[in-house]
C-alpha cells in the first residue's frame, strides 16, 4: 500500500534529458504547484507522471522540443494514469516541436482521468505538437486559449477509446496548415462549445495530404458543433462531421 504523499513546488524545476521532474505513485496524495512555479522539460522527459490523487498545476510549464529519434520518447509536461484528477491553472504552458503537453493513460483500467483549465491559462504549440492525448476513460475540459503561430501538423486534442472532451475555450491554430482542432477515435466523444480555427489543407505532397480540420470523428466516435468552427478562415456555423 502506497501512502498519502502531498508535494508542493514554489520555484523551478530543471528537468534533464530522460529524467522525471516529480514521480508520485500515490492514489490519494496531492502535487501542486504555486503560480511562481516554472518548470522547464528537456527532451525525453516528463515533468510530472502520478498515478491516481490529484494534481494541482500552477505557474509556466516549458516543454522541449523533440529532437531525439528513440521510439516513444517525446516530452510531456504532464503525464497522469490511474485515475488522476488535474485542475491546471498554469499561466503559460508552451509545448515545442513534436511535444505533448499533457498524457492521461487508461488503457483498459476501470478508472477515469480527469482534466481541465482556467480560462486564464495560454498555451502555445509547436510544429506536429499534441496537448492532450488521452486513452481510455477520461473527462477532458479545456477552457484555455491555444495559439499555433504559424506551426504546421498540429493535433490540439486527441481523445481516444473513452474520452469525453468539450471545448469552451479559444483553439487558434489558423496560421499553420494541416492543423486539427480536436480529434476523437474509438468509443469517445466530443463536444465544442467555444471557436475552433483552423488553416489550410497542406497538400504538397499529392501521396501525403494532412487535412485542416476543425473537429474529426473515426472508427465510431461522436463529435457536435454547438458554437464556431473556422477552417481556411470560412465560417462553418454549427455543422457537425459525423
């Protein structure tokens, strides 16, 4: 039996190449970090993964970009499984070039992670970067901005097998091309209640062509459109893509 662990982080965190910033492996314990947290993620690794508990994120999250070729060796800002609940009131999250800001894992356990942000939160993403990805039964609420830039291939959030996602927040990522809003597979589910905006379609490569799309469903995912939708800077007022 794990016990009750609570962490609490006021300063930096320097996270080195294939390293854990904080490793919690306790279900009921809490990880907070104060709103003067910075936390800086090199390549290879993750600043945060707790099993279970709670997670309490403050302050300016920075995670590297991906420049290593090991398999499955991206940085991630937060990694969460188990059923873990994270509330992320960071002010600025930025995630670089082939990086994912945030992790939650289920994959066939009988637990729901939990996920949401502030309304006052900022996040940037890099070039054929993720926010969130999540697998299995997850709740994923985002309210924050998220602005591209003019980085290209970008998948905002991507639900997969038991994911529900809604969006009141701001999804900008109309200055790339082959950017996706929100992506949902399997038995997941998702909902946009703020504005998409997506780019052009990047068909340079005729064999290889990555769709700008606003919000996009396969292998029997849901997804509505209650409020806007731009692709290529056109309007698409609630239509929904099944």
């Amino acid at each position: 039996m794990v016990r009750k662990i609570n962490v609490k982080n006021s300063g930096t965190i320097n996270v080195g190449e294939s390293s854990f910033g904080i490793y919690s492996l306790s279900e009921n314990g809490n990880v907070e970090t104060t709103g003067s947290s910075v936390i800086n993620v090199a390549d290879k690794s993750d600043w945060y993964l707790q099993k279970g508990g709670t997670a309490n994120v403050g302050g300016i999250i920075n995670v590297a970009n991906h420049t290593a070729t090991d398999p499955n060796s991206e940085p991630v800002g937060i990694y969460g499984s188990s059923g873990v609940t994270v509330t992320d009131t960071t002010t600025n999250f930025n995630v670089g070039d082939k990086s994912y800001g945030v992790i939650l894992a289920n994959p066939g356990i009988g637990k729901t992670n939990v996920y949401s942000n502030s309304a006052s939160s900022n996040i940037t993403l890099g070039k054929e970067s993720t926010f969130i990805y999540t697998e299995g039964a997850s709740n994923v609420t985002n309210n924050a901005t998220m602005t591209s830039g003019t980085n290209d291939k970008i998948i905002a959030i991507y639900g997969k097998d038991g994911a529900n996602i809604v969006n009141n927040g701001m999804i900008d990522l109309s200055n790339g091309i082959g950017n996706q809003g929100i992506l949902v597979t399997g038995a997941s589910n998702a909902v946009n209640r703020g504005v998409i905006k997506v780019g052009k379609t990047d068909n340079s490569d005729p064999n290889n062509i990555v769709y700008g799309i606003g919000m996009a469903t396969i292998n029997g995912a849901s997804i509505s459109n209650d409020r806007d939708i731009y692709v290529s800077r056109t309007l698409k007022h609630r239509n929904v893509w099944r």
